[in-house]
C-alpha cells in the first residue's frame, strides 16, 4: 500500500536571524578532501555537507528532515519515487534528475569509499526531469536513513572538469573535484590552502530559508591542543569542535567562553589483522596469533578500561561491552558489559596459546583523529606490556593513519565508528563488521569475517518490523562479541567550546552543522 510522506519544508525552518556575521572555527586535522564521494572519513563527509546535500539530510536531533526532496513514497515494498524541488547549483545549473542518477554512477566508481551504506541499492532511475526512483535489491526500511549523505554532484560540471569518478584517495589520485565543489548547499567555497585554511561564504541562491545567520566562514586546522585552545581564549577563534579535556576547566573559568559537552555515537576499539598467515612488524614467524581466540581473549582481559576512562579520559568516557553505542537505534543494551579485567586469566590464556612470554607486534595509532587517542594506545601498550605484549605503538597523524588503515597494511590498530551516516546500527554491520566484499565491509580493516553474521545482516536490512530488526541485530552483535572479533573500549565524549553568545546546535554525531550556527 502506498504511502506518502509529503513534509512542508516550511514548517520546520526556523526564522532567519537579522544580523549577518562572520564565522572562525578549527578542529584538529584538515578535510582529506572535497571530493564528496572519496573519503569514509566523519568529519570529511560532514564538512562536505556544507557545499552539497542529498535528497533528505538530519538535523541537529538525527531526524530526517526533507532537503532535495520535497516528498517521497514507497510505490512497492522495494522502490522510492522521490520529488525533487527547484534547486540550483553553485555554478547556477539547476538541478534535475539525471543529476541524482550520475551521482548513483559516481558513486559506483572505483575512488569512492563511503558506498558501502547504499549497498541495498540496486538502480537509480529518472522518471521525468523532476522525479527520481530508487529501487533496492529487496526491502530496505531505514533507506532514508542511508541516503543522508548521498551528495548530488552536476553531470555537466563533472564532465567538463574530468571529475565523473570519485578521486580515489587510496591511490593518492585527486581530481578537480578534491579542490572544488559545485554542490547545492548552503555554502560555497572562496578559496582552499591545504592544511592551513578553508574559507566558505553564504550562497544567495540556496533554495532553503536560512536558519544561521553567516556570511563568511574560516575553517583552520589547527593540530597541537594547546594551539587550539590558547587560540580560543585569545579570540583569534570563536569555536573549536575539539576541546581538549585537561583544558575544560580553564576555559569554563572564563567568563568569555562556554564549553558544550554531551555523549558521542561513536565506540572506540581496537582490531586486529585476522587475515594474513604472518604478521608484518611481529617476532611471531610463520603464523598469525591473532587468529587464534585464546590470544584475542588474553588481550582484551588485560586491559583496564577503567583506567582509561578515569585517568585518560578524565571520567567523561562510557566504557562499551560492545561494537556499537547503546545510543544508537537498535543497539542491543544487554550486551553492553565488558569481560572482567583478569591479568592472570589473560596469561593463563596466552600460555595455553603458545605464547607463554607473550611477543612483539606493531599497532598504528592516530594522533589527532579521536579523543586523546594517543595516549590510550600509550596506556594499552603498558598494560599489555605487563602479560608481555609488547605493542610497538606507531602515532600518526590522521592523513597518513587513514592511507594506512585503507591500505590494510595494519597488524593491530586503532580507530572509531558512530554508526553514521545512518545513525542506525545498520551501519556498524554493514561498514565494520561485515565480510570485506562488494560495497560492504568498507571499514572492516582487518577483514574479520563470519558467515553467520553476514547473513544475518541481510535478513536485518528488510526485516519487516523494529522487533523483529532488533533481534536478528541482537544476534549479530552477540556473534562478534563472542568471536571477539575487535576490543571495544568506550564511547568518548563529545566536547566543544565558543564565545559566548554563539549557538552551535551540537548533536551526538559530533558534527558541526553551519546551516543552524548563530553568532550574537
């Protein structure tokens, strides 16, 4: 049957504020690209979601709000008819629905990483110039969910710039599309200097009623913690969306500053290479220990995640007894308990495995990608030095750490999911746990694999109802956390800081949206 989902844009735009203002902000690393279709990078994709939009977009309470889209309904359990409102792009193309099916085909293209939550999509097709189909390969219900960061780029534009396919960032390979943009969105980019600044203004032609009241935006990247916040408090910034923690009091006890603070989607965990035979950077010859459980059980058991959250993190971090935030919908919460601490239960395993001296291996670790993520990975290599471990800890800044982690080059490493863009455990299957193949497994960087799970994750995509969705993702999350497949550590915090009298609109997926900010 169908059903029409018709929401007045209207209605949920707020008034425009009357006075205009500028806009500095800084966060650690620099975007790895304009390119919106080559990164499976969070803070990447979101900063593109200032130049381009799809057809519907989230707001600051992870809600689907229309964007490209005035409308949509469901014409079989298996096909989307979207419609598409006046909108043009920044070069004043107007946008038109062959627009939205060569995104589809841009996406398909060998550079681009962040497909693997449209791998339920089987074609994109135009009906007329205003109207668009999606069809999955079987029934997908949280499809709005996954197309939220499905950016509309222009064919002709595209075409003229030899931009058609994503530039692919894994071969160090960018084209026209990496240092321009021709999006519809709210912004439009003025100039770019690569790790030093990015300079944004409002576009008078947006389509939507705008709900910020900027006029031009700068974005620095500034890497060192210290730079960042003596930055604030100088005013030579007005907000950073990386506060470090040991600087929180210093910068509530100004009167001039405020500091937002709230939970994170996104757990924090460690993986594992589980499928070479022999590790690269490891005294372990001939075989790969990570392939043997007792050794993965050993390791997780010794380390003390409650020191990490007490003393790394200074109390704001939520420990996770499993692969996805309890926040997320359809997160399994009874599975959020963690294996006890046992440092001898831990050697005790490791002698059982062969490893009764324990051996050496190498962890890559960023530097300036997570909450104080160096220092856990200093923090886990002492603890696990102490069942005779002994992690070679390799920090990175985050543009080498990603080439490296989409290169699979990485014995043991470090890194972070927030079930985004979907908000949807969904997504944490389907990117991270997942069997690497096709447009699935895109983040499953040491290529864990179960069957089972994987089968299960097809029959969760078109479960007919949420019990029925929130069991069978029950039982894949239960599958992995007994395969210990990865070790989660815990949720970090999310911690802003700006002058006062600016409204940042934060929201738990950490993302910055310039659309809502206001500057008083």
């Amino acid at each position: 049957m169908r059903r029409l989902i018709a929401l007045a844009a209207a209605a949920i735009l707020a008034t425009a504020p009357v006075c205009a203002a500028e806009f500095t902000w800084s966060y650690s690393a620099d975007v790895l690209t304009l390119d919106p279709h080559s990164s499976n990078n969070t803070f990447t994709n979101a900063f593109a979601g200032n130049f381009y939009e799809s057809l519907v977009r989230m707001n600051e309470k992870i809600e689907i709000e229309p964007s490209l889209a005035t409308a949509w309904e469901r014409t079989s359990p298996t096909v989307w008819r979207f419609h598409l409102r006046p909108a043009i792009f920044h070069d004043g193309a107007k946008l038109t629905a062959d627009d939205v099916v060569f995104t589809w085909e841009r996406f398909n293209t060998p550079g681009s990483l962040n497909k693997g939550n449209l791998a339920a999509i089987k074609e994109v097709r135009a009906i007329d110039p205003s109207t668009v189909e999606i069809e999955t390969h079987r029934p997908f219900p949280i499809l709005l969910n996954a197309i939220q960061q499905f950016y509309v780029m222009n064919r002709a534009w595209s075409v003229a710039h030899a931009a058609t396919g994503a530039s692919d960032l894994t071969a160090q390979t960018e084209n026209f599309a990496g240092r321009n943009e021709n999006g519809t969105g709210p912004f439009r980019l003025v100039s770019r200097v690569l790790d030093a600044q990015t300079v944004i203004e409002a576009f008078p032609g947006w389509w939507d009623k705008p709900a910020h009241n900027l006029t031009k935006v700068t974005y620095i990247p500034l890497k060192s913690a210290a730079t960042r916040t003596a930055s604030l408090i100088s005013g030579s910034i007005d907000a950073t969306v990386e506060l470090p923690l040991q600087d929180v009091d210093r910068v509530r006890a100004d009167a001039k500053l405020q500091v937002i603070q709230g939970p994170e989607l996104r757990t924090i965990y460690l993986g594992f290479d589980h499928a070479r035979d022999e590790l690269p950077a490891s005294d372990v010859k001939g075989k790969n220990p990570f392939k043997d459980h007792r050794v993965r059980e050993a390791m997780y058991r010794a380390i003390d995640e409650d020191t990490i959250q007490k003393v790394v993190m200074r109390g704001t971090a939520w420990p996770a007894g499993f692969m996805a935030s309890p926040f997320l919908t359809g997160a399994p919460t009874d599975l959020n308990t963690r294996l006890p601490f046992d440092i001898e239960a831990s050697k005790k395993l490791l002698a059982e495995a062969g490893y009764p001296n324990g051996f050496t291996v190498a962890i890559v670790c960023p530097n300036d990608r997570y909450v104080n993520d160096e220092r856990i990975c200093q923090a886990v290599a002492a603890m696990l030095a102490k069942v005779g471990i002994k992690l070679n800890v390799q920090s990175e800044t985050t543009a080498v750490w990603s080439r490296r982690i989409n290169s699979l080059d990485v014995p043991m490493f470090m890194l972070g999911h927030a079930g985004l863009p979907l908000a949807d455990t969904y997504s944490v299957l389907t990117e991270v746990l997942h069997t690497r193949e096709g447009n699935l497994g895109g983040l499953n960087v040491g290529r864990y694999s179960n069957p089972e799970l994987d089968a299960l994750t097809v029959k969760i995509a078109e479960a007919a109802d949420e019990p029925t969705r929130k069991a069978l993702i029950r039982q894949a999350f239960a599958l992995e956390k007994a395969d210990i497949g990865h070790i989660p550590l815990h949720q970090q915090p999310i911690t802003w800081a700006a002058k006062k009298g600016i409204d940042l609109k934060q929201g738990p997926d950490n993302q910055l949206r310039l659309r809502l900010v206001t500057v008083q």
